[in-house]
C-alpha cells in the first residue's frame, strides 16, 4: 500500500541545527536550493538519506530534516554504496568537497562512478582547504600560495569532470553556487538519474579563496563566460548567443564567432553519447575557471544500476535453488552419522 | 587382480600423515581428500594445511613446497599432531624442508622419479639422500610415482606430460590403501569435480586406482594400517574448516535475526574464503560486495547497518589496520558491525599463509580515542560458527562494532563437527525503533537517538524509512540523548564514559569462564584463540604424568567473563601460552595484578603439544 506523498515546504526539510558556516559562504546558497528543491521532487523525508564526509561541506546533513550521516574523511561514497545497494528503497545523497572527494576519497568516488550505484554526489569545489583553514586542495591552481605552499604550490589540479568522465560516469555536471535555477534543475537531473550522478558546485569560500570564480560566475561576465551545455542544442554563449563552440577538422574544439563561422558549424550538445570522448573534450575546453567555461550536464546515459545488477543475482539464485535453506546449508559437503 | 603378497592388517590408535609437495602437485587437494575419506569413515581427525605465500614459486624449489598434515585417531584429538608418522615426500625440495619434523623411525614415502640431478640440485643436495645413508633411521619406500602414473594413463591415450600431473592421486591411492580408506568417496568425488568423461578425470581415476593397486601387489609394503572410527557422541557429522563456519555463522545469525546479509570485503589471505563462500550463496540473500579497498569494505558494511542490515567485513591484520577509522566511526555511531580478522603473521605483510595470534592488542585497542569494543576468539575450526553467530548478537544487541578474531591455522584447518540444532538456538532481536521516543516542551513527539536503554546502555537502532525517526548521527562527539554534536567537555566525558560502561556492562551477559580442572591444581593454562587444541593435549599429557593442572580458555577477551580474576586467583602458578609475545599475559597482568607466566611463538605454525606439556613441566619442576 502506498500513501500519497505528503505535500511539504522548505520548512519541513530543514532540521533545526543553526547553520555555523561562516557568514557570506557559497554553501548556504547551496543549501537553499537543495531545501527549497525536495517539496518538488515528490520524494518523503523519511526516505532521503544524506551522507557525508569530512570538511565544510560535509556538514551540510545535520541542517536537512532528514535522515543523515556526517562519516569520516572521503568514504562516504563507500558509505553509501553499502546503503544504496541494501536499500534501493531511499534517496541516498552524498555531499562532499574537492578535498574530501578528490584527495583522500578519490579512490572511492571513482569506484562508485565506474560501478553506477544509486546515489546523487554533489561536490561543492572552492579549490581550497577550508575546514583546516586555508591549504591548497587537489583542484588548486598551480602556484597557489596557502599556508601549506608558502612558495606556490607545484601540484597539477584535477579537473573534477574530466576525472569522472574518466571513471565512466554515467551523469556528470558542473552548476555554480550563483545561480539558484540552474542549482536546481541540475539537481533535479541528477537526482532522477538512475545511476551514480556527480554534479561539481562551483562554491565559493570568502575566508580562504575568494572570488577563486568570479572570473565565471559574477553576474555582470556570466553570460559571457559561462557556456551553457543544452542538450540537442548547438553549444553558444554570449549575451547575443554570439559565440559558440566547434569541433575542427583535426577532432579539438574550440571557441570562435558564429558570425565567423555559422550557425550549422556549431557542435551540437548530445548529452547521451555511449563515447564519452566529447563530453571529455568540453570538460577541457577552459584551463580553468578564468576562460569560458561549460555548465549543465556534460553527460547522462543509461547503464544497469548496480544495486539493482546485485538484486538481480539473488532473486535468480533463489528462482533457481529455491530460497536458502540453512539446514542444507550445513549438509552441503560430506557428512556422516555417528548412531 | 594379480595376486601379491598376503598383507598383515595392523590396528593403530593414531597416525600422523604429512604430504608434501611442489604447490603445483596438489598436496592441499590430496590432503583434504585423505581427510573426507577419514572422516566418512569415523575417525576424530585435525588438519593443518601448511603452504607457501607464493602461487608458483619455480618448481622444485624449497620456496615452493606445500604440505598438508592430517592427524586421524580411534579417539577424541584436538591438535593435527606434533610429528608427523609418515611423510609423503614428492621430489627432493619436499623431502628436504619436511625431514626435520620426522622423528627417527618414522615412515618416508618418497616419490624416486623425481630424484634426479637436477631436482636434488634445486632442493641444494650435494648427494642423494636416497643413496647416502643419510635416512638410515627412517623405513624408506621409494616409490616410481610419475612414471607408473604415466603407464597407466598411456593405455588410455593420455600424453605423459598431461598424466603427470595426476601423480598425486596415485599418492593418495597408495596412502589410502596403506591406511585402509575406503576408495569409492575419491573415485566418486573425481567424478564430480572433473566430469564423467574427459582425460583428467580418467588420469585421475587410473593414478588413484594405480596407487591404491600398487600397495596391495607390489612386495614393498609389509604390512597396511586401520584406525578405527573413533566413538562420538551420537549425530550428524560434517567436516569444516574455520572459514566455512565463519561464513555458515554469519549466514544463520541472520536468519535468528530476521536480517539481510551485506558483507563489503577485500581480497587478503587468508580470509579471502569467506567471502567466497558467501558469495557463492547468494539463494540465501546475501550481499556480497567485493570493494575497492579495505577502507570501503568496512564502511560499505556500516552503510548496510545504518540502513538496517546485518553489516559485515572480513580481513586479515593489514585490512584490520585500514579499518581502523571506520570502526572507531562505528563506535561512535553505536551501530551493530562484524569484523572479522583472520590473522596472520605481522607486521606489515608478514607471513601472509602462516599463522599468529599477534592482533589481540591491535583488536583492543587499535583506535585513537577512548575506543571500546567486544571482543571475540574462535578455537577450533567449528567453534567458529558459534563464535560467529555470538559476535552477531552482541552486535545487534549492544550497537557495537565487534572484532572476531580467528586465525590463519582455524581459516583452513578442518575438523569433524556435530551439526548443531537449529531449532534450540536463540532468536536475535533487532528491536528496530519504530516510534518516538521522547515529546518536546510543546507536546510534539520527536526521537533522539542517542537515549539508552536502561538494561544494555544501547542506544536506539533505527534504520532511515520509519517517519517522525528521521535523525542525524556522525563522528563528531554527539550530546547525550539528543545526538547533536556537542563540543562540550562535561558532555564528552559522559559520553566517553557510557560508552565504556556499554561494553563493560556485556560481562553481566556473557558466560562464566570455565576451567577444567581441580581447585587444588598446581598450574593453571590460560589460553585464547587456536591455541585450544596445543594446549588441550598438553595439559593432558602433564596430567598423565601425575601433576594437577588445570585450563581454561577464553572465547571473550573484551570484556573478560565477570570470575576471570577470580579464577587466575585460585591457582599458585599461571601459564599463557599463545602465539604472540605475550598480549593476553599481557592484559590479564595489568587487569589482575597475577604474576602469569607467558609462553610465546611466533613461528607461523601452531604450538605442538608437548611444547605446552615442556612449559608446563618447567613451571612445575624447574625451581624444584
């Protein structure tokens, strides 16, 4: 028996832990949209799980009136796979930033990606440590100077979409913390995703690395330096839609005048390519968040979910051999009787 | 049949039987069959299969020797024997790394075709043994096993090269006639495992059968061996290793609890059969989910129990160290979660195929933090079913992560078991929360889930789905009952301290240590763990020697069983044995203030027992 799915507010998915990130942080923003989101997706509270690791962002589950977990640094994807998998019954979220997801949970977010367990993965990437106040993080610039790196650092940054293109992702998306709307319907995607959904929150952190994307994202360059990714669409950017991308003749996108080129030479966005290898070529379309930059879905094809693939083999066992019977279980092997 | 010699049937008590051989030869297979037929037919019977790290070191190398002791007897055994009867040597390497374990007099089996230049060059024999009087104190048969082997398959078409590798079966036919075992299980299991037709099963067939022929006609054997069934206690009898009963418990406990079965687990020896006997069960619900690394499989199990689940995870000493933060996590979320940890020689990689008791101190207190856990320890190969289901009901019970600690000689040794009655056993209680559990100021119910239960201090377990439930829980110090967190240091220490008291309270449950022995005994054996059957027949031969001595032997290391002090008390002298440098010694001494004496190995094998009944004497006689 199903019951009708009670209509909520924002009010009802917020717990009533007072929020301690520091005042003007990307993350409230974040947590707006993502509260004022559930009342649509017709989902219950009592089946919405939010999981997380370590960092700021991590404590984003105790202001959900939900059920929550804040784990331990970088596993809540690992987390999460045992309770998405043995209870496809919820919304399992997991919220995670750039250190968390990409340095010391980088081996389990890639795994969870290639695998497609269930599960919305929102990283909010402020390209910085903020938590331990201010080290550079593994999607840090080279250069960076923090405390850490006094004398710039020299790593190379990840690029979070192209490293879960990489690991075969079946939904990847990129949104920024400025704009609610798109916040929103790039959730939406990725929560209706069947599959491991990764979506990277441009965030900003105004202690540690402000402004690390107001090159992109401030409202008077956003039309000019945000590319966004629709997809059937031809891909254009520019308050006029004046500039577009195209694939060369040599396979490498690149940015150039429409008027140069016309509207028929624009690439047009095919979100569900089986070959990920143009989505990877958008992902590396800007060096960072200084050139124009795409956002939207880069990707979102179909693949079996794996938790549902794990059901799957339990209920053909049982179909085949009946449902386990412990009694045999033990008679399994040779045995003997002693009278 | 041609006709040979008339044999004489002698009967024997007991026999120790050790084969040994290249990895590639088949001596773990050839042992566990040996063993199957001697259980059909009645016998007690121990076993310690002994094998190297490597899948193949080079052939004919000491670095690839693999051997399998078998100890059957007409009555009750419980160790796989101290010294082999007779060795089954396949090429010179296995005669080598296995002639110090013979004693003088014992019998040699040898394998003579492999005794060639070459192979006694590998094995680093200067001269022949076979040729030297070196093994003048052994009886010594040689036995043309590859060849004969390749005789009987050439009838059947099979190439040499292929029928060689059925000479192991002819060992085993040679060794099952020479210790009267009936043939038809082997032949009948051959038949299953390689299929009614093809050439391995007829090599097979033709080399078992060959052996077997070869002991009755050859005029080499004098004389061929019975031991009788041994008188057990009336039942149903299956063979089991510790890993099988470690997966067979965890699959039964959660049937007495009414849960589904997760187990997150990475690839390590010598664990790794327990998740392979799971996963080969999945009619019975289980979920097995073989994770990207260690630190996934644990926290995938306790992703499984937040949502209800039977949450488990196998390992052994290196995954028990990548484990460590997640099962401190779980201490702090109070969430039932098996740990299993097979153990093996330390540090780091150690010995990954050998044995060891070294992890007591790591399961103890291997967490930063004020970590408190349950603890604990199978004994013999069976016993770890019970221990399994007892680590599940503290688990679901308390809230607890618990640490089962088995090792590499209980994982794949095998033993008879009587088969247990399931309807006698226990029903587990999840007692999931299914309501509020505390009303605000205003009158509106709510539930905080950090509010104990007055008898067990546990806390309430509610998996997300149940509405007006939902709640947040993490690593951060939670306040009392509410579970938001809280830095507040009053708050801490009471939450430092209910979590203390959780576990400690676990003693009021769980059994009274039992010893056997007299009160007035000189000594008592204090033991844990896999060193039950060393132990068992030590003390058992220092009483045959006319001392009072009593034993006992822990299954719960955390907490201990409420008289252990009690006990350790009541006796003049005290012995721990156990195959580490002292960790329980270690923890009894710091909680009883006794003088227990440690005795310590750590060689990747078991105690024999008369290395017990030597410590013993020591203790008993030494300062006389």
């Amino acid at each position: 028996m199903t019951t009708a799915i009670p209509v909520t507010t924002r009010k009802d998915w917020t717990s009533d832990q007072e929020v301690r990130w520091c005042p003007g942080c990307g993350d409230y923003s974040i947590l707006a949209a993502v509260q004022m989101l559930m009342p649509d997706l017709g989902v219950r509270r009592e089946s919405t799980v939010f999981l997380s690791g370590i960092g700021c962002a991590a404590r984003f589950p105790y202001y959900m009136n939900t059920y929550g977990m804040h784990s331990i640094h970088g596993r809540a994807p690992a987390i999460a796979t045992g309770l998405a998998t043995t209870r496809p019954d919820l919304d399992v979220w997991v919220i995670t930033g750039d250190g968390d997801a990409l340095s010391i949970g980088g081996n389990h977010l890639i795994h969870v990606l290639r695998r497609n367990v269930k599960m919305t993965i929102l990283m909010f990437n402020n390209q910085i440590y903020g938590l331990t106040k201010g080290q550079y993080s593994p999607t840090s610039e080279v250069s960076k100077v923090t405390k850490s790196t006094p004398f710039g650092s020299v790593d190379r940054p990840f690029n979070p979409i192209s490293l879960a293109l990489g690991a075969e992702a079946t939904f990847v998306a990129r949104t920024h913390d400025m704009d609610r709307a798109h916040m929103q319907e790039t959730f939406r995607r990725a929560h209706d995703h069947n599959g491991a959904a990764f979506v990277e929150v441009y965030q900003n952190c105004n202690v540690f690395n402000d402004g690390a994307f107001a090159d992109v994202t401030g409202r008077d360059v956003r039309s000019s330096m945000l590319i966004p990714l629709v997809h059937g669409e031809p891909i254009r950017f520019g308050a006029e839609g004046e500039r577009g991308v195209v694939q060369r003749s040599d396979g490498q996108l690149e940015i150039v005048n429409v008027a140069d080129v016309g509207e028929d030479a624009l690439l047009v966005h095919h979100e569900a390519h089986a070959d990920p290898g143009l989505a990877f070529a958008l992902s590396r379309l800007a060096s960072g968040p200084h050139e124009p930059t795409p956002i939207g879905v880069f990707r979102a094809v179909e693949r079996p979910e794996y938790g549902e693939e794990m059901s799957r083999q339990i209920v053909r066992a049982q179909e085949q051999r009946g449902v386990g019977d412990i009694e045999a279980l033990l008679r399994s092997g040779s045995t003997w009787t002693v009278d | 049949m041609a006709t040979g010699t008339k044999h004489v049937t002698e009967q024997l008590e007991r026999v120790v039987i050790r084969f040994a051989g290249d990895s590639g030869d088949g001596m773990q297979l050839t042992g566990d069959r040996f063993t199957t037929s001697s259980a059909l037919l009645g016998n007690d019977l121990a076993t310690f299969p002994d094998f190297p790290a490597e899948i193949r070191a080079p052939a004919g190398t000491l670095a690839g020797v693999s051997a399998f002791q078998v100890h059957i007897s007409d009555h009750e055994i419980t160790t796989p024997g101290d010294a082999p009867n007779v060795l089954v040597a396949m090429n010179p390497a296995a005669l080598r790394s296995n002639i110090e374990l013979l004693p003088k007099g014992a019998t040699l089996v040898v394998n003579v075709d492999e005794f060639d230049e070459r192979n006694l060059a590998k094995a680093g024999y200067e001269a022949n043994p076979l040729t030297d009087e070196s093994l003048a104190a052994y009886t010594v048969y040689e036995v043309p096993m590859t060849s004969i082997t390749q005789e009987v398959c050439k009838e059947a078409g099979i190439k040499p090269r292929d029928a060689e590798r059925s000479k192991n079966f002819f060992a085993l036919g040679l060794v099952s006639w020479l210790y009267t075992r009936p043939i038809d299980p082997t032949l009948k299991w051959i038949t299953e495992r390689f299929g009614n037709e093809g050439p391995v099963a007829e090599a097979n067939t033709r080399a078992f059968r060959a052996g077997y022929h070869f002991g009755e006609t050859a005029e080499l054997f004098t004389s061929n061996f019975e031991v009788r069934p041994a008188p057990f206690e009336p039942g149903e009898y299956a063979q089991v290793t510790g890993n099988q009963a470690v997966a067979w418990g965890l699959l039964t406990a959660a049937r007495l609890a009414g849960l589904s079965l997760f187990l997150g687990s990475y690839p390590i020896t010598p664990a790794s059969d327990i998740l392979h006997e799971l996963s080969r069960r999945k009619e019975f619900g289980v979920r097995t989910f073989q994770a990207e690394d260690e630190i996934a499989g644990v926290g995938s199990a306790l992703g499984a129990a937040f949502g209800g689940s039977l949450g488990v995870t196998t390992t052994s000493g290196p995954g028990l160290d990548l484990k460590s933060e997640m099962i401190g996590l779980a201490i702090s979320l109070e969430l039932p979660l098996i740990i299993v940890d097979v153990q093996r020689g330390g540090p780091s990689t150690g010995l990954p195929t050998k044995t060891e008791q070294a992890d007591l101190l790591h399961a103890m207190y291997g967490r930063h933090g004020e970590a408190p856990l349950p603890i604990i320890a199978a004994k013999t190969p069976s016993h770890c079913f019970e221990a399994a289901i007892e680590a599940v009901r503290l688990a679901v019970t308390y809230r607890t992560p618990v640490i089962l600690l088995s090792d590499g000689y209980l994982a794949n040794g095998a033993e008879p078991w009587r088969l247990p009655d399931l309807s006698a056993m226990l029903p587990i209680e999840p007692g999931f929360a299914s309501e509020p559990n505390h009303v605000a100021d205003d009158g509106t119910p709510s539930f905080q889930p950090y509010v104990r239960d007055p008898e067990t201090l546990a806390r309430p377990w509610a998996p997300p789905g149940v509405p007006g439930l939902e709640h947040r829980i993490g690593g951060l110090e939670k306040a009392d009952e509410t579970g938001n967190v809280s830095y507040e240091g009053h708050n801490h220490e009471t939450m430092v301290r209910w979590r203390a008291a959780k576990i400690a309270g676990i003693a009021k449950v769980i059994p009274a240590l039992e010893v056997d022995g007299e009160d007035d005994a000189e000594l008592l054996v204090l033991g844990w763990g896999s060193t039950f059957g060393a132990i068992n027949a030590g003390v058992a031969r220092a009483r045959d020697r006319g001392h009072k001595v009593a034993q006992a032997h822990l299954d719960y290391l955390n907490p201990f069983p409420l008289n252990l002090g009690e006990v350790l008390r009541r006796y003049p002298k005290v012995l721990v044995p156990e195959m580490n440098l002292g960790q329980l010694s270690k923890m009894v001494r710091a909680e009883f203030l006794v003088d227990a004496k440690s005795l310590n190995k750590t060689q990747g094998v078991p105690f024999l027992a008369g290395q017990i009944e030597d410590a013993i004497m020591e203790l008993l006689e030494g300062e006389a």
